[in-house]
C-alpha cells in the first residue's frame, strides 16, 4: 500500500497535442480515486503514465517514497486491470493467474496460496481449471481482477474494467469491486466515463476535460456543490437542466429572468447575485430538484414553472417528464409517479430554490454562488 502524487504531470503527444496539462494529485495511502471525464480527457492517459506505459512529457510521479518517472513498469509496485481482461487464451484459469508471480521467481507452494486465496475472496475457485473462453465476461474480469490481486501491489490501476460487460452485470461487479477494497484496502486508482460508477465507487472522484482537473472531491461535493457547469453537466443522471437567462430586479428582489417567466432568486444566493443585474446568467436545476403541482412539497411564493409536457418515462415510483417552454425547448424533470401524465398538454412544476446553481454563461461558466451554497446547504 501506498500513497501516489502527481506533481505537474504533462503528456504531450506528436503535433504538440497536449493530453495532459499539470496534472496535480495526492492520493493518500489506501484511498479510491477515479478519474472521469469525457472521452479524450486525459483519463487513461494519466492511468497509463502512473503505470509506466506512457512516458511522461513533464512533472513527477512518486509511488510510495519513489519518484517512478524512470522506473520500468514490472519494478513500480503496481497491478492494472484492463478493460479487454488481457487474459492468456491457452491457459487455466490458476495458471493465468499465477503467471506474473512465476516470472518472479516466488516459491511454488506461495504462488498456490496466493492463487486460492485471491480465488476464494473472488468467488471463482470452482473455475480454476477453465480457459478464459469457457468463461462469461463477468468470470473473466474476476480473474484479471485476481492475477492484480495475487500480486500484493502498493497500488491497483483499473481502466474502465467494466466497460465490455452488460447493465446488470455492470452493477453487480461494481459492488463486488467496492467490498474488495474495502476488504484489501488498497490504494486504488480507476478510470471511467460512467458517471455513476465514479460516484459509487469513489472516496474522491477526479472530473476532468481536455487534460484538466475540473474538480476533484468526494462524490456528493461534487453533486451538490459542482464547481463549474461542466461539472454540473457531467455528474447526475438525467443531466441538471441548463436555463439561460439574465437577473432582473423587480420592486426591490432579484428574479431569474428564464426568457418566458421569472423566478425568485433565494435568499441565500442574494448577496452573490446582486451584481449580476442585468448580466447574463445559467440557472442549473436537477431532475430531482421539481415538484409537480399535486405533490407540491416545494410550493412557495416565486418557484412556479410553468411548461408543456413532451412525453414522459414511467421509471416506478418516479417518472422523467419531458417539457419545453418557450424559451428552452429542452427541459427534463424527474417526478413522483403517482398520477397519469397527459402528453402536450401544460402544467405547472415546483422548483426547489434550496437547490439551484447559477453559473457564468460559457462550457465552463464558474458557479457565481458556489461559498454562499455550500453555507445554505450544510
């Protein structure tokens, strides 16, 4: 086990692409990080250079108590799971696990404990025997999660381990990768584009794009408090609603001016928008963040929206309703399903203004009220 730190880590590519731009990170000992983003972010790139498989352009990498910018990959102390498994074809199971500890030199009767051990903590010791084709993709993963295992390293790399199998699957392999580290507690590093994996999986998660960190903390900082609207963008599953419009102050309180209607600017995000009159300005409400005018149960004076409604998703006890006003065609709002939806017909939702963000306009806009948020909010 130990901890990693990335200091001004560059990679740049032929043609001054740079992939990387200073990346700097601090993973403590035994901690669970995961790098998502967008395809093209930087992400694996960054994996692929802790594990030596990408030279670095600029910055260090330490392991522990070593700098490993020079270090072959085989001497850092690391194990990496990939996401096509990278499994012997013609090997058993055992021996594919075994392999990397036999090119070590450990001794026999090691290697087989190792191996049984990291079967049995994997569930797979009735598998031993097999070849990888014999096995489901779900199987196969857990024998490249083991061959990482057996090796007892400092640190574990995983680059989207779970991308080639199926939803149900996905879900049940997530769980069993997170009791794995809580059992091993291993300091672990893993790359993903799926959101939801980042959140369940992460003590931090790393949001990046074009090479950069755009924010780095513990999942619910990150949704609750996103500290840029591609953040917001990118953490929440429907993605947060995107309202462009301007403040407006009107018989002495602020208003979010939507385009069609005007809706109440909170008390707790008053001081950080009054110089913002008359300014552009992105309102950023969750799904989650409406109420339909039945169950109301954020009804007050100020948070009435109203919209069309396109077409709805029943998901159970909820449902995603899909609407448009006449300023913003797009409008997605994730609602208790206790009612019958009539589609192209209008409605009123409630708005949570405990909830809200506002952002400056742009891919990267700045939350504008991100310290008076996190007051509220605590």
């Amino acid at each position: 086990m130990a901890r990693v730190v990335l200091k001004d880590v560059v990679k740049i590519y032929p043609g001054d692409v740079k992939a990387v731009d200073h990346f700097n990170l601090d993973i403590a000992d035994r901690e669970f990080v995961v790098f998502v983003g967008p395809s093209g972010c930087g992400k694996s790139t960054t994996l692929r250079m802790v594990a030596g498989l990408e030279e670095i352009s600029g910055g260090t990498i330490t392991i522990g108590d070593r700098v490993v910018n020079d270090v072959p990959p085989k001497d850092r102390d690391i194990a990496m799971v990939f996401q096509n498994y990278a499994l012997y074809p013609h090997m058993s199971v055992y021996k594919n696990m075994a392999f990397g500890l036999k090119l070590r030199k450990v001794p026999k009767a090691e290697i087989d404990r190792k191996v049984r051990h990291a079967a049995k903590v994997l569930g797979i010791e009735h598998l031993l025997e097999r070849k990888p084709k014999a096995l489901s993709g779900g199987q196969r993963q857990r024998v490249a999660v083991g061959r990482a295992i057996v090796r007892d390293p400092a640190c574990f790399l995983f680059d989207e381990p779970l991308s080639n199998l199926d939803a149900k699957l996905r879900v049940e392999t997530r769980a069993e990768l997170k009791r794995l580290h809580l059992d091993l507690q291993t300091t672990t590093i893993y790359v993903t584009h799926d959101q939801e994996e980042a959140m369940t999986l992460g003590d931090r998660v790393v949001v990046m794009k074009d090479g950069v960190i755009q924010q780095c903390d513990p999942p619910l900082e990150i949704y609750r408090h996103p500290v840029n609207r591609f953040v917001a963008s990118f953490v929440g599953t429907p993605p947060m609603n995107f309202f462009t419009g301007s403040i407006i102050q009107k018989d002495g309180s602020l208003f979010f001016d939507e385009g069609s209607q005007l809706l109440a600017v909170p008390d707790w995000a008053k001081d950080e928008l009054q110089g913002k009159v008359g300014s552009p300005v992105v309102m950023g409400v969750r799904p989650e963040a409406f109420s339909d005018e039945n169950a109301g149960r954020f009804k007050h004076k100020g948070n009435a929206f109203a919209a069309r409604i396109l077409v709805s998703e029943p998901l159970g006890d909820k449902m995603d309703v899909y609407l448009k006003t006449n300023s913003h065609p797009h409008v997605v709002a994730r609602i208790d399903a206790h009612r019958g939806v009539e589609h192209d017909t209008d409605t009123t939702l409630y708005i949570d203004l405990s909830r809200v963000h506002y952002f400056e306009p742009g891919d990267l806009g700045a939350n504008l009220a991100l310290a008076a948020e996190k007051t509220a909010r605590a």
